[in-house]
C-alpha cells in the first residue's frame, strides 16, 4: 500500500548511505549484525555552522507535513523584495552584499557545506539598503 504522506515517501524512495548518519553507541547484537544508535547529520552540520554572514539555525522540528527551523531573526527583508522596490542596487551596494556572500560561501566550503538554493528570495538582510 502507498503512503499517503509525501515526506515519508520521499524517505521511502532516498537511497541512505553510511555518510547522512553520524553512529552512536551499540544497542546490541542480533541474529543479523549489530544495532546501533544513529542520527542524521545533515541538520547537525547546519546547527554548527557559525559566522556572521550565516544565519544561525538554533534547532529544528518537523511533523507530518512540514519541517520547521528555528533560525536567528533577519531585522529587514529578504533582497529580492528589497530589489522589487529600488528596481537595482548601485555598484557600491551590489559589491558589499557580493563580498557578505562570497565570505559566507567560504566558510560553508571550508566546512564541506554547500548550499544549492542560493537566490535573491534566500539571502536575508539585516539592514536596510540606502
């Protein structure tokens, strides 16, 4: 029978590997092999993640629908709605959120970190664009 919970068949359908879990303390042994304690890795690795540039994600949860992040407050808008109303941003403006970014995509490639969702609606601001 089919689920009918998209996120369990996204799970059922994922092809797991050794690397998405970080292997805790055995629980014990069975006729198979051992059992151990795991936990995904991917949001621990996004939870440690700390630079000014970077958003700090303080924990998260999910339910049967939805996963839900409990991340560090942006004071502004995000820069896409930021462009929509000034329609360009000056050279000056462009080169510091590029420098803010290429700082913040440094970092997460020191940690092996990639973040394959990078947009104008993604990029969080914390001040606003004068």
């Amino acid at each position: 029978m089919a689920s009918q919970n998209p996120a369990e068949e996204e799970n059922s359908n994922r092809h797991w590997s050794l690397e998405d879990f970080e292997v805790g303390k055995p629980l014990g042994r069975g006729k198979f092999g051992r059992v151990f304690v795991a936990r995904e890795v991917k949001m621990e690795i996004l939870t440690s993640l700390r630079h000014t540039n970077i958003l700090r994600l303080y924990g998260w949860f999910h339910d049967a629908d939805r996963v839900l992040l409990i991340l560090e407050y942006a004071h502004k808008a995000e820069l896409y709605k930021e462009l929509r109303k000034k329609d360009c941003l000056t050279e000056k403006q462009a080169a510091t959120y590029i420098l803010s970014l290429t700082k913040a995509l440094a970092y997460c490639h020191e940690k092996h970190v990639i973040h394959r969702d990078i947009k104008p609606e993604n990029l969080l601001l914390d001040h606003e664009i004068s």
